[in-house]
C-alpha cells in the first residue's frame, strides 16, 4: 500500500526539508504536492485528494486547526508538525492525534508514518481531531484509548484509576467499566500527569478528584469513589500529600 501525501507548511525550508526526507527515510509514502498556506492547502487537498496530510500549526492568517474546519469529515490522515508548547503537546496526546516535534528528526518521522499505515480509520480520525480541538481549546478533557476494535474516547473526570498490568494498563471507570490497554502504566502517567493525576505506588494512577478519603497513617491508604483501597507507597508519599494539600488551599 502506498500512502499519497501533501505538505502544508509556510515556510519553504521546512517544506523542502520534510519532502526531502519523506522521499528517503519513508517507504510506500509519495509526496504528491506542497503547499505554503490554509487557503493554498484546502485547493491542494481538494485537488489531489491525498491519503496523508503533514501540517503545520502556526502559519500566518490561519493556522493548521482552522484549514481543518475546511473538512469537517476527512478522508485523509493527520500528522501534525509543530514546535508548540508542552500543554498542545499533551492535547495531541490525549487524542492520539499524531504529531511531530520541530526540528523533525529521521526516526521520529518514521514512527507517525508507522502510526498512519497501523491505523488509517477515517471514522476514528473524524472522532481523534474533534477531541483534539476540545482539548486544545481547554473544555471537558478526553483521552482517546486503544482497544482492539479502535478507540474509546474517554471524559477524563470519569476515570477514576489505572492500574499495571505487566505492560499493560487498566483503565478503572465511573460506571464501573474496565478498559484494558497495550501499553504500559508509565505512557499515561506521562500524558495525564498535569490533569490532576498522582502516580501513588508502583502500579496505581489516581485521579485526584475521585479521592474519597485518605488518612495521615504513617502508609496513608486511599478509598477512592469506586470504594476501591489503595496503599500509598513511601516513596511517592510526600508529593502525594503536597499535591492534595495544595488542592484543598
């Protein structure tokens, strides 16, 4: 299968530059055109009617989100390239929405391209990017988990754990269903760390809010709202303990 693809960047050195290294490090995948604005990209899309889009975020007059509100119903993949900051980079997290950080380096360029030839779903795409706008744009927070049938998308005030398994993780809900996920416990504590999630022991992730009760014993135990009761290990106990009393200030 060969991916046909369109560059959508203002700047004429990163356009040249990612063309250049698509066409050598990047089997099966055809740069078919380049364009340098929204408006320019929108003309090119509809022309060539590519499987892939590499596009740039900030661009001046509009940016990448706005030339996405172009097609409200893609029916072509997304790989960001971006130097935003830290918070977007943990919005396309959330979203499993593919990125790449600038300056765009050989081998971070071939895992999103890996990532587009394992997943091409143009109903999931349609559902990652419109969570990706949410969580940019700061309203209710989703995660978007892979399962073996696609993707649940998750509010995250309704998670209330996650706990390892091996190098998998357990997503605990409010209505009491489990996800389970291929990936290790220590991804989502990266991704969700600054949307009040604690790593507390070795294989548990807490939401905070879902935080019932805890004592002040030497091995603080947690209940949480699914009435669930988790130690607290020695080691994490003290940022624990500042992270909730910050909270409560």
């Amino acid at each position: 299968m060969e991916l046909k693809a369109v560059i959508i960047e203002d700047e004429e050195q990163s356009r040249s530059s990612l063309q250049s290294l698509i066409n050598e490090f990047c089997e099966n995948v055809t740069v078919i055109d380049t364009a340098d604005s929204v408006m320019t990209g929108v003309k090119s899309i509809n022309r060539h009617q590519p499987d892939v889009i590499f596009l740039d975020i900030q661009m001046p007059g509009q940016n990448g989100f706005e030339l996405l509100e172009y097609f409200p119903e893609p029916s072509f993949e997304v790989v960001f390239t971006t130097a935003y900051s830290e918070y977007a980079v943990k919005a396309f997290e959330l979203s499993a929405t593919d990125y790449i950080l600038k300056p765009i380096g050989i081998q971070n360029l071939r895992k999103a391209v890996k990532k587009v030839f394992e997943k091409r779903d143009l109903t999931l795409t349609q559902k990652r990017l419109q969570v990706l706008k949410e969580n940019i744009n700061n309203l209710e927070h989703k995660i978007a988990l892979p399962t073996k049938s696609g993707y649940s998308f998750i509010d995250l005030q309704n998670l209330i754990r996650c706990e390892a398994q091996s190098n998998y993780t357990m997503f605990f809900l409010k209505n009491n269903e489990k996800i389970l996920v291929s990936k290790t416990l220590k991804v989502y504590e990266d991704i969700l760390s600054e949307f009040n999630f604690i790593r507390i022991n070795r294989s548990q992730l807490v939401n905070i809010n879902h935080i019932s009760k805890y004592g002040r014993q030497k091995n603080p135990i947690l209940i949480m709202s699914d009435n669930s009761e988790l130690n607290v290990s020695e080691g994490r106990k003290e940022e624990f303990l500042n992270r909730v009393e910050n909270l409560l200030k």
